[in-house]
C-alpha cells in the first residue's frame, strides 16, 4: 500500500494551485453618480407616509446620508 506518494502528489498540487491562481482585485468603492433613483418630476403630487406602509405607486424625493468616510469602530473595550 503505497499511499504516501499519492498524498504528497494530491498536497503539492493543491499548493501549486493555490499559489498560481489569480489575485482579485478589490473593486472601487460606489460613487453618489453609480446610483439612478427615480425621482419626482415638479408638478407631481407626492403622498406623505408616517410609519410603515404599502404604496403601489411611490417616488423617491430625497435620497442622502451616503458615508464618504469609512465607518471607524473600537473593537472590544
């Protein structure tokens, strides 16, 4: 039962496959502009919502607190 070669074979190609694959690039951070909201031409009467509720027709009026900066958290105490 010569087994050994085979495990040696099988870790040396994982190792070589590991090592050759590509490296992903980290993709760009989201711009305001990348968004496409659909907005409230003038003139269109808007409906007010206090809470939750279903709308079947709704409209976005504003859209905003985009963070610019990343967010910076203490871990632990």
């Amino acid at each position: 039962m010569n087994i050994i070669p085979y495990i040696i074979m099988l870790v040396a190609s994982y190792v070589i496959s590991y090592a050759l694959q590509p490296k992903p690039q980290t993709p760009k951070p989201a711009s305001q502009d990348e968004f496409d909201f659909p907005q409230a031409d003038e003139g269109t009467p808007q409906a007010v919502v206090f809470g939750d509720a279903w709308l079947s027709d709704w409209m976005v009026l504003t859209v905003g607190n985009y963070r610019t900066a990343p967010v910076k958290t203490k871990q632990g105490k």
